[in-house]
C-alpha cells in the first residue's frame, strides 16, 4: 500500500551516485534507508534517481533534482579516488571553486593518526577537504569524507557518503537541522506497529477504513522475516487516536517490539526462560536473529546446526529408524528434533528446521523449498510444513523466520497448536 504525502509537505529527492550500482556490482543500502526516514519526517519524496560517476552526469542530474524539490541528497561520490567527483560536479552547478577547508583536513588527519598510527595520511584524502565556495562541511565521525551542504537554486543539497553506517549518523544529524533550513516545516508525530501471523490482505480487509486518509498517513510494509509493519505519520493527536484504534482490530496478531525474533527474546526474558535451536537446512538464521537482539544472551541457551542425519541422531536423540522410515524431512523428525534439543540442553522453549533449501535435491513428493519447523515446549510440541519459493539463501532466511513466527505462536498461546 503505496504512502501519500499530505498536501503542502516539503518535496525531496534521492540521488544514488556511482557507476558500481549501475552495473550492479554493488547492491543499493541507502535508497530505501533514505526514502524511509525523509517520508516519516514528512517529505514528500518524489524520486530516487541512480546516476554514474561522469561529473556531467551529476551535474545534470543534480539541476534535475532541485527543480521540484525543497532538499536533494546525494550519496556517494565523496571518497579519495579519481572516480569520487560528486564535489566537482556540486562546484560545477554552483558555479563555484574548490576550496580547502581547514577544519575538515585537521578531522582527516586526526581520523587517521587514531587508526593507522604511525602512517602519513595519503596526499589523495587531501581532497575530501575541498568544498564548494560557500558551502558547509558536514561532519563525518565514522569516516574521513565529510558531507558537504550547500543552497543552489532554491533547493538545500546534502551530498553524503555512500558507506551507509556513515551516511545514517550524518542523516539523523541533518534531519535535526531542518526546521532551521526550512522555515515552516514541522516534523510530524511517527508511530509503528508490529503484527504477524496475518497476510497482509487479511490485514487489509480487517483493518479497511483505518487504512486510509492522509491525517495520519498509514503505510503497510510486509518483511521478509515473517512479520508486517503499520507505520502512522501525522499530527500526535491523529496518531494517537489512530493507534489506539488500530491496536484494538489486531490484538491477536500484535508483536510487543520490532520483529519476531525481538518480540520473542523479550517475551522469554520477562518469564525468565530459554530457547535452544536445533537447525538443519537454515543453517544457523534463526539463532543468528535472535543474537541480533540486544540482551539475548539472557535467553538463548544453546545453538546447534544438526545438517548430516548422523548429527541428528547423536546429538538430538532423533532415532535411526525414524529417519529411515519418515525420511530426514518430516514432521516426526523435525518434532524429535525439537524435543531431542529441550531434553539434551534443559531449556524452556526449543525450536527447529529441517528442508530442502536447493537448488537440487527435490522430489515431486518434496519439492525444494520444502521445508518442516517445530517448536517444543512444557506444554507441548507444534510443528508446520512449509513450501518456500525462491533461491537457496532466501529458502534458508524465510523458513528461520517461520520458525520464529512458529515459536512465539506456540510460546504466546501456552501451547495451543497455532492457526496454519
């Protein structure tokens, strides 16, 4: 479901720069990033562009950009090299020259003496300090390429660096800036909520009119880990009223934090529990998600990718004869997987998975993508077949979300089996 901006909200655009994302070498990271956190500040975003390295090519999609648009933001461009020219082109239509600037080269240096002590700074980072007559430096504490801002033609153009982990801190402190830059601009209220267990066109029929209008705007984003998010950006009272309405219809399908795997080591901490996982072919995702969450040291008890039968059977307890009569993917199995885990580790939850991640290796009675998940507790044991299109890597991150999704079902309902 597509966001509309309200009438009257500021215009951005989003310039991608450098010929590694034309040619697809390197996936985009700061895109997708970017559009997100100007639409929740309440811009109207209305195009992100990819252009290459050629400073013509900057330069003209830079006139382009600032036409309609109250802010540009650019990323790439700004490293050491001779291919990094999205500060010439910045120069170029601004009809000004490059000049250094002091207090950034000091921030170089003093960048590199504290990670290559001992070392001269390269004379190529030299011009990273070079900034458009008039422009400002935007400060860089992730990396020796400051930012540059500067006002042309009506419009405020930030030129960022492409790594994205400096590009967001920088981000977050220009977003901060704003209402100094732009007179009248007023950041809006934003507000997320979590659900998982409904498609998300069950999620529209259920949740109909509060899904539509512009105060506040509601954004549906469906994740790949097994989860959908409802943003709301508007007026506070507007979202807050929206909110409380919105959570009301979806009491039984609300995740308490920001993903499956967030959502069940919080719930596990506050009941003082553990969860042990037991994986076959997701290769250790769903652990892996579950350490990504701050504080899962407090609830994951023991992590084991059980890929060969043999690791199954002497590990977990799964017995031969099982294996030989059901086959390695099979609900038995996967269901002695998970209770093989609680028993051998003495945890309070245990979940896992086994399948056909391919690309080889179906039958036309197990097709790839075939994948089983289970989830054994105190109160009993559930477990889920599942079909996954898609290649290896996406069959191994989808299947670990399901078992998440799994898990938090069966640990959230005391043990009821879940609703397919």
């Amino acid at each position: 479901m597509p966001d509309a901006a309200p009438h009257g909200a500021p215009r951005a655009r989003i310039l991608l720069i450098g010929d590694e994302l034309l040619l697809g070498r390197t996936a985009d990271a700061n895109g997708a990033w970017l559009a997100r956190r100007l639409s929740d500040a309440g811009f109207l975003v209305r195009g992100l562009h990819i252009v290459g390295d050629e400073e013509r090519e900057i330069v003209a999609a830079l006139r382009a950009a600032r036409r309609d648009a109250e802010l540009v933001v650019c990323s790439g461009g700004l490293g050491p090299t001779a291919d990094d020219r999205t500060r010439q082109a910045l120069a170029r239509l601004l009809r000004a020259p490059l000049i250094e600037d002091g207090a950034s080269w000091r921030r170089i240096q003093r960048w590199h003496a504290r990670r290559r002590p001992g070392t001269e700074v390269p004379a190529s980072n030299r011009q990273q300090a070079l900034l458009p007559r008039g422009a400002e430096a935007l400060l860089n504490d992730r990396g020796t390429a400051p930012g540059i801002l500067a006002r042309g033609g009506g419009a405020w153009i930030a030129c960022l660096p492409g790594v994205p982990h400096e590009l967001q801190a920088m981000s977050e402190r220009l977003l901060r800036r704003l209402r100094r830059l732009l007179p009248g601009w007023r950041r809006p209220a934003c507000s997320e909520l979590w659900v998982a267990g409904i498609s998300e066109s069950a999620l529209q029929d259920r949740l109909g009119e509060l899904l539509a209008g512009d105060e506040p705007r509601v954004g549906i984003t469906v994740s790949e880990q097994a989860y959908i998010t409802l943003r709301l950006v508007g007026a506070p009272a507007a979202v807050r009223a929206r909110r409380r309405a919105l959570r009301a219809r979806l009491g039984p399908w609300l995740l308490p934090a920001p993903s499956l795997a967030a959502s069940l080591v919080q719930a596990l901490r506050a009941a003082g529990a553990t969860v042990a996982c037991a994986e076959s072919c997701t290769a250790g995702h769903a652990a892996a998600s579950l350490l990504a969450v701050p504080g899962a040291s407090a609830v994951l008890r023991e992590s084991l990718i059980a890929y060969h039968e043999e690791a199954k059977i002497a590990r977990l307890g799964v017995a031969r004869a099982l294996i030989r009569e059901q086959g390695v993917v099979s609900e038995p199995v996967v269901r002695a997987m998970a209770e093989g885990l609680r028993r051998a580790v003495g945890c309070d939850l245990a979940l896992a998975t086994t399948g056909i991640a391919g690309p080889t290796g179906g039958t036309p009675q197990l097709p790839v993508g075939t994948v089983w998940v289970a989830a054994a507790s105190a109160r009993g044991t559930v477990a889920r077949r599942l079909l996954i299109a898609g290649e290896r890597q996406r069959v191994q991150r989808r299947a670990a979300a399901e078992a998440l999704l799994l898990a938090w079902q069966h640990w959230r309902s005391g043990g009821s089996p879940p609703p397919a």
